[in-house]
C-alpha cells in the first residue's frame, strides 16, 4: 500500500514539476520579449495558430505532436519538452528529500525561479528584474512564515524576516565584491547588476551560511565551464545558471559539507 501512495504522489508532484515548467516556457520567452505572460494562450510561434488543449499537456504534448506544430508542422524545440522534464524532477527530488513540509513548497518556488532566470540569462544575457525581485520579497515572505510556523511566535517571525534581510544585503556585497575582484583580474566587467539581484534573493531563501557555500559553488563551476567554454562564449558568459546550479547543490548538500567543515576545523577546539 504504502509503495503505491509513494508511487501515486511522485507522479502528481513530477506532473506538478511539469506543468510549472511549461508556464516557465512561457516566461522565459514572453517576458525578455516584453509581451503579457497570461495573454494570449500558447500559439505556435511560426504559424500563430493557438494550441489545442491536449497539445499543452507537459511532455506528452511534444510527443504525440512528434516535436512539430499541428497546423504548419513548423519543427517545435526540444528544449521545450527538456524544461518540463528538468521542473518536474527538480520538484521529484526536493520533494523526496524535504517530504510534505513547507520547506518543500518553498524550494518548489525558489528553483522555479532560479530556472527561469537561468533560462533567460543563457538566452539573452539579462536577468530582468521583475523575476529577481518578486524572488527576492517571496525568499523574505518564505523565512517570515518558516519563522512563525518552527519558532512559534511572532518574535520568532520577524527576527526570521530580518535575518532574510541581512542575508540578502550580504549577497548584494558578496556579489558586488566578486564583480570588482573579477574586474581587477581580468580587466572587464565579468557580472552584470542582475547577478547581484540573484545573489540577494539567493541570501534571503538560504540564509547567510548557504549563500556563501552557494556562490562559492557557483564561482567554482562557473569558473571550470569558462576554461573549458572560452571560445564558445568569449568574454561574456552568462552566470545565472551557475548561481542556480549552486543553489541547487547546497540545497541538497549543504547540511552535510557544512558539518563536514565545521567538525574538520573545529574538532580539536
Ligand atoms: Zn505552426
């Protein structure tokens, strides 16, 4: 019994996962394009015909249409069906290691987020901050409820909001801090103003510590796909996705490498 109930909630979470990354297709594309995000429906970019009903359903929709419009067969990207499916593992998997708790709910939203801004980093090397910042008031509002709900008091909530706060502010210096250290070493602007959007709205999800274990990820995997991708990208690379990659890391690691770090240093105090 217990097997099918797990096997049950995986399939509405990963379907969940999907449909939320379908909607993010939807804004990666219209909202650098400057269109609305709620109209008009889904249409095929080429013919302008609106999508059927069935042909929206996440994943199987590209399926069955075989990766090509219905009307003028006009070949529809995979990368449509792969961020779909990217969403709903991302939901599969925080909601395994986090269960129904509203950490869950939270992180839910957060990756959301960083996807979509990742998306739109790698498309058009903007980080618009419409998305950063209703990030960044959503990261406050998620510690100020986790605070009321594990603490139990308001106290507890508001002290929560505050430490959001700092650690946004934090993130707004580290990132700043990184920008003018990147300047020096290799004299041109590496990151832009976006970057340090994310890297406030990273401290208020994450709190201080995961926001420095983050951004050290980020800069370290970002820094290994820079040697290794040079060319390809030259002097600009768009660093939104390694911010997420290594949000996405210390999300799932972080309780381990930061107690790993703290008994290495601090085991002979
Ligand atoms: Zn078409």
């Amino acid at each position: 019994m217990d097997i099918i109930i797990t096997i049950l909630a995986s399939i509405i979470v990963f379907a969940l996962g999907a449909s939320v990354g379908s909607f993010i297709n939807v804004v990666v594309y219209r909202l650098p394009a400057g269109l609305s995000i709620l109209w008009p429906p889904s249409r095929c970019p080429h013919c302008l015909n609106q999508l059927k009903a069935y042909d929206n359903v996440p994943l199987f929709g590209w399926l069955w249409l075989k990766g090509r419009c219905r009307f003028c067969k006009s070949p529809i990207s995979p990368r449509y069906p792969l961020v779909e499916a990217i969403a709903g593992l991302i939901f599969l998997l925080l909601f395994f290691t986090f269960q129904i708790s509203l950490l869950t709910f939270g992180y839910w939203a957060f990756c959301s987020w960083l996807l979509a801004l990742s998306i739109i980093d790698w498309d058009t090397m903007t980080l618009p901050n419409p998305l950063t910042i209703s990030g960044l008031v959503l990261g406050i509002i998620f510690q100020v409820l986790w605070g009321y709900v594990f603490i139990g008091t308001w106290q507890g909530a508001i002290n929560q909001g505050i430490m959001a706060i700092s650690a946004a502010v934090l993130g707004i210096w580290l990132f700043d801090a990184i920008a003018i250290l990147g300047e020096i070493v290799f004299g041109k602007a590496t990151m832009g103003a976006g970057d340090a959007k994310v890297g406030a709205m990273m401290g208020a999800w994450l709190g201080w510590q995961y926001l420095l274990l983050a951004s050290f990820i980020a800069c370290a995997v970002g820094a290994i796909f820079g040697i290794l991708f040079r060319r390809k990208w030259g002097q600009k690379m768009p660093f939104g996705p390694f911010l997420a990659i290594g949000s996405a890391i210390t999300i799932f690691t972080g309780e381990t490498v930061l107690s790993t770090y703290l008994r290495l240093f601090f085991a002979n105090v």
